[in-house]
C-alpha cells in the first residue's frame, strides 16, 4: 500500500530540491523529517509540507500505521519556466530563466 502527495508550481529550482530529496529517499519517516527539519534550505521546508501531506494521506485515507512508512520516492520535475530579460551592453538582451518545480513524495509500508 502506498500514499503519495504532490505540491505543483513551487517557486524553486528542481536541481535544488533534488538535491535534498536525494537524502530522505528510504529512509524511515520520522528520520526524513528529522533531516529536514534540520537542514537550513527553502527546498527542505516546502519537501517537508508534501512529507507531511503523504504522511496524514497515508493514515487517513489508507489506515497505514505511521510507524511502519517510509520513504519510497521523493522528487522534483520541472514546472513551468517564466522567461525575463536582462539588458546587456551593446543594446543585447540576455534571458533570465525562473524555475519552478512539482514536488512529489511517495511513503509505502514496510513488510
């Protein structure tokens, strides 16, 4: 049995989440919240509200016993681009490009 949670259109890099995701992926839940509780990073805040979400899914809408989740994904796709402009010397334009992401985490039960 498996509970997932998705936050779309988060103002951040993918690259910045996933690399914070890239530490909770199997890990127990109470111990993922624990490393994100702790680490000082927007990515690590906004993954801890869908951790949050999939875990009282998992609970209310499954019965799963909280003790027994870990987690079984957790990622980051790419959102919706928005395109700016940066004036440059010599009458040239360079691109600002702000990222955002679909945040997503997937908790299962352990056998």
């Amino acid at each position: 049995m498996e509970a997932r949670a998705i936050a779309k259109y988060i103002r951040i890099s993918p690259l910045k989440v996933n690399y914070i995701a890239r530490e909770i992926r199997g890990k127990n839940v109470e111990e993922a919240l624990a490393i994100l509780e702790f680490t000082p990073k927007k990515g690590a805040r906004e993954l801890q509200k869908v951790l949050n979400s999939a875990i009282a899914n998992a609970e209310n809408n499954f019965g799963l016993d909280r003790d027994s989740l870990y987690v079984a994904e957790a990622y980051a796709n790419d959102g919706p681009t928005m395109k700016r402009w940066r004036p440059r010397g010599k009458g040239r334009a360079y691109p600002i490009l702000k990222r955002s992401s679909h945040i997503g985490v997937v908790v299962k039960e352990r056998e």
